[in-house]
C-alpha cells in the first residue's frame, strides 16, 4: 500500500501551509468585519454627533446664554441658545459655522445684539423671542443664504 508523504511530494507540504495562511486570512477577515460593524452601529447608535458648550452668558437682560458646537461627521455647527433662569428648557436663537463665540450684550432691557467676525453660513436665525428683540452685528458672511427662522 502506497502512503503519501509530504516529503516525496514537497507540493503537498506548499498546498498545507497556503491552506493553514488562508485559514488565518479567513478569521483575521472576519474579526476586522465584526470590529468595523460594532464601530458603525455604535457611530449611528450616537448619531455619531458630538456636542461641546463653549460659553454660558448668565444676566444679560435677565436671561441666560448659552453657546455650544455640534459636529456631526465634521460638520460643525455653533448654536446661541436662550433659556430663562430657573427653566430648564433652552430656545436655539441663532446656527452658524464658526466655532467663534460671539459677544452677546444688552442694548435695552428688551434687545440684545449678538455680534460675530466672519462666518461661512447662517443656517437659521430669529429676531425675536417671546418679548425679547434681537439684532444682529456680523462682520461679513461668505456665503449668504436664504435667512430662515429657527
């Protein structure tokens, strides 16, 4: 009876180690598939956004300020919001690009202005909240839009 051995057939011995090198390939594969899957669905389980405050302004007009960044797959967008002290709800007043803080000040006891260096787009903006009057001062915006409300 005529048994094979690898050493009279050194083809055989080549098929078993690309045969062990694929299996290998296979699972190594496999576990960058499941790790990129549990990154994906982690990425959309948090909407893969990411929110940072960057300022809070108490006391202007008797209301609080807040300015935050939201980046949501790069995209960044920079939010003024206004709450009254004590609520603990937030109104968004004005979305733009820039990760500048702007300087929010009173001129009234019922207007406050909101000033701001270049920015790329306004996304949305209000002039008035509630009996609150709001006026704008930005330097120059690059790409100006259709102005809609927030």
């Amino acid at each position: 009876m005529n048994v094979l051995r690898a050493s009279k057939m050194p083809w055989l011995r080549t098929l078993g180690r690309l045969a062990r090198g694929l299996g290998r390939l296979i699972k190594t594969a496999a576990m960058l598939g499941m790790l990129g899957l549990v990154a994906t669905v982690m990425l959309w389980w948090s909407r893969g956004c990411f929110t940072e405050s960057l300022a809070n302004i108490p006391g202007v007009s008797g209301l609080n300020f807040e300015v935050s960044m939201t980046d949501c797959w790069h995209n960044p967008e920079t939010g003024v919001f206004v709450s009254r002290p004590g609520q603990s709800g937030k109104t968004l007043l004005f979305l733009y690009d820039s990760p500048e803080v702007p300087a929010i000040t009173s001129i009234d006891e019922r207007t406050i202005q909101i000033a701001l260096g270049d920015v790329d787009t306004i996304f949305c903006r209000k002039d008035r909240w509630q009996d609150l009057t709001i006026k704008y001062d930005i330097r120059s915006i690059r790409q100006p839009g259709s102005r809609r409300e927030c």
